[in-house]
C-alpha cells in the first residue's frame, strides 16, 4: 500500500540523510511534506493536516536501519 512512498524514499535516502540526519520525514506520493524531530511528532503534525495514506520514515543511512530478529524456534 505504500510501496510508491518507500520506494521514492529509498530512491532519496542518502541525500535525506545528508541534509537532514536523525530527522523523520514524511512522504505522500512522490513528494516530501515535511521533516520533523520523532516520529511521534511527525504523526502528531499528520494527523491535523492530511487525510489519507502517508509515510514516515526515519532519515538514517540503511546499514542503521536493519533490523535483526532472533527466535527459538526452527522452522521446517
């Protein structure tokens, strides 16, 4: 469902990452409404202002943004 924002996101990430590092940046479509502090105040600032599918994404290069789940259990 937002796989038009990801992609544009990822398409952008390293000169997001330059310009605005740590921040939270949100996507709808192919554009960039704005940057924010968390991403709670990202969500905050989203919900008074557009109606619809949006994404936020944090600006942090990808190596940092892997994430690594461990579990018990084996799979067959």
């Amino acid at each position: 469902m937002l796989d038009k924002e990801y992609n544009y996101f990822v398409s952008v990430r390293d000169n997001l990452v330059k310009e605005h590092p740590g921040e939270y940046v949100v996507i709808v479509g192919y554009e960039i409404l704005d940057f924010y502090g968390s991403e709670k105040i990202a969500l905050e600032a989203m919900v008074h202002r557009e109606l619809g599918t949006f994404l936020i994404q944090h600006c942090i290069p990808e190596k940092e943004s892997i994430q690594k789940y461990h579990s018990r259990v084996i799979f067959a």
